[in-house]
C-alpha cells in the first residue's frame, strides 16, 4: 500500500493513502539503520510504502508500519535543534516555498532569509518572500520594506506584501498557492498560523502573542502538517493544492552542502565570479576577486555579502560534506 506523509508528529505519521484512507502509522525500528543522515528519517510530504494489517487490531487502530520510502525529488532541511551534528529534514517533495518575514513584531534579519534562500537554491525549490504585517509599519519602516523587497527583486526572487489582519495582498497570495504544493516556513512571530488560516479558514492554528520581553514568537506549530486547500478530500477526491504547516525557525544551519559550491547557491555572487582570477576563488581574500570588488561597487549587497561569508564560517562545524 503506497501513501502520503501528510503529519508528523514526531512519534506517529498521518499517511494519506492513494485509496483515500488515512492511517497513523510507526517506522519500522531498522529504518533509521539505513544511512539516512537526519533526526527524523520520514518527513511530511513523502511518498511511503506500508506494510501491516489496515483491518485493525484490538484498540480499532490499523497496525501499519513505513516500510520504504521512495525518491525524493527536493526537500528542505535545517539544523537539528537538539543535536548539532545532525539536520532536520522540514519537509519533501514541495513545489514552492513561502518564506513568511516581517519588518517589526518581530523583525526578520537578513542572514535569516539569505539561508533559508541558500538553502532552498541547493534543493532546487523556488522561494517567494512574504512580508507579513504590513499594517503596522511606519513611513521608515514601510520604506525599509520597500528596500527590501527591491533588493531581493533585483537578485531574483518574487515578494509579496500582506497583511493577514486586513487583507491586503491575500488574494495575491492564494493565486500563488493553487494548485501547487507549498510550504509555509519562517521565524517564530512572524503570522504564518494567522496567515494559514485566512488562506484556509478550516484549518484553525493555533496562533500566540509576540513576546514583549523578547521581540520573538513562541512556537504554536509544534509539528509539521499537510493541510489541503480545499475540501476535496471529504468528498474522496484529492485537493486543488497543499500547505506544509512547519514549526516557526529561529534559526537555520546548512547541512549536505558541498562548500565548494556556495557561491552557486548565491544568484549574485556566482554571476560575478565568472570573473575571478581564480577558478577557486572563496571571495573572502584572494587578488582580483570579481565579487569583492562587485560588493566595493555596490553592485552586490553588503547584507548578502556577510551572509555568504556567515554560510562559509559553518565549515567548522561540520555542516558541509566533503568537496569530491
């Protein structure tokens, strides 16, 4: 019996069979023996094969078990937050992702988005960028919005503005998301539940305060979850698209990147190094280093300059595999 992952919940997994059926299911104890370099072997969005007996045991609970999991063809993946040495697989097989940051309440730093950018990039997913809260800013503060998204526009990534409150811009975003499979990521805070739920008032996230203390969010999605779009699947159809609810991020390591390719993940910066005198240039030191005469010229920002630099600093942590 073949399926989709569409909860995990961190101990059992909500596979959506292709008959329609959705079961709670348990991995088998060796499949995590099987070179799967991750804290959690089986994401939401995975496509599993089950084995077991769906007719119910004594409880009325189907006793399956993922047995194998099939080819991914992309997946995000961060730091695991637990153990340093290992990542954390977000989700698989997405379309899209939606980054959601805001300016304020709170405010989402450059080398935040720059990573989770990076990172998409190495995994070929195409990201969009969200600016939640756009109700609540200032003149200063809606300029410095505007300057963002003129800087990640001029790189290559589309920006919406939106206000999960008021509307604005929600009808942009639900256009984007249909028919495809998307995941939802950002920092805790940042509206992504408020902005779930106005996309698809069925689902009821839970939502929380930002801290007056700290400026962050607390984390109200303690698990990742396939929510469709519609309500196909009470009628025993499958629906026009998906969402991946995933807990909010307060930070993002880079894992299963070879060091030697980063500038590639980098739009900007690996334009400009076509140009380096050195076909191995780190763009850190070295003479005639196009990107770093690029950034002196203004025509590389200095905030993604440093997030680059940032990214090429996890080698000590054994965040890269090996160059081959």
């Amino acid at each position: 019996m073949r399926g989709l992952v569409i909860k995990n919940t961190g101990f059992w997994y909500t596979v959506l069979t292709d008959d329609g059926a959705t079961y709670d299911c348990k991995v088998k104890g060796n499949f995590r023996l099987k070179g799967i370099r991750s804290t959690n072997p089986i994401a939401v969005g995975d496509r599993v094969t089950l084995s077991g007996d769906d007719t119910g045991n004594s409880d009325g609970k189907a006793n399956l078990w993922i047995t194998n999991i099939e080819d991914r063809r992309n997946y995000v993946i961060r730091k695991s937050i637990n153990l340093s040495k290992q990542s954390h697989i977000i989700a698989a097989n997405v379309d899209q992702a939606m980054l959601i940051v805001t300016v304020k309440n709170p405010e989402t730093n450059t080398t935040f988005i720059d990573r989770f950018l990076a990172s998409a990039e190495a995994y070929r997913i195409p990201v969009t960028l969200v600016f939640n809260k756009i109700d609540i800013l200032d003149a200063d503060e809606q300029h410095y919005l505007e300057m963002l998204r003129t800087l990640y526009d001029t790189v290559g990534y589309d920006s919406i503005a939106v206000s999960a409150l008021t509307g604005e811009g929600m009808d942009q975003l639900r256009k984007s998301v249909e028919g495809k499979i998307t995941l939802f990521s950002g920092n805790s805070g940042v509206g992504k539940s408020t902005i779930i739920n106005a996309l698809v008032p069925d689902a009821n996230l839970r939502t929380a305060d930002i801290s007056e203390a700290h400026g962050q969010g607390t984390h109200t999605t303690t698990f990742s979850e396939m929510i469709p779009l519609d309500d196909a699947l009470s009628r025993g159809d499958m629906p026009s698209g998906w969402i991946i609810d995933t807990p909010g991020i307060r930070g993002f390591g880079t894992f299963d990147i070879d060091r030697t390719e980063l500038t590639s993940y980098f739009k900007e910066i690996f334009h400009f190094s076509k140009g380096c005198r050195f076909s191995d240039c780190t763009h850190t030191h070295e003479p005639g280093c196009a990107v770093i005469k690029a950034v002196e010229e203004h025509y590389i920002s200095e905030s993604r300059y440093h997030s680059y630099l940032s990214m090429l600093e996890d080698k000590d942590d054994g965040k890269y595999r090996a160059a081959y």
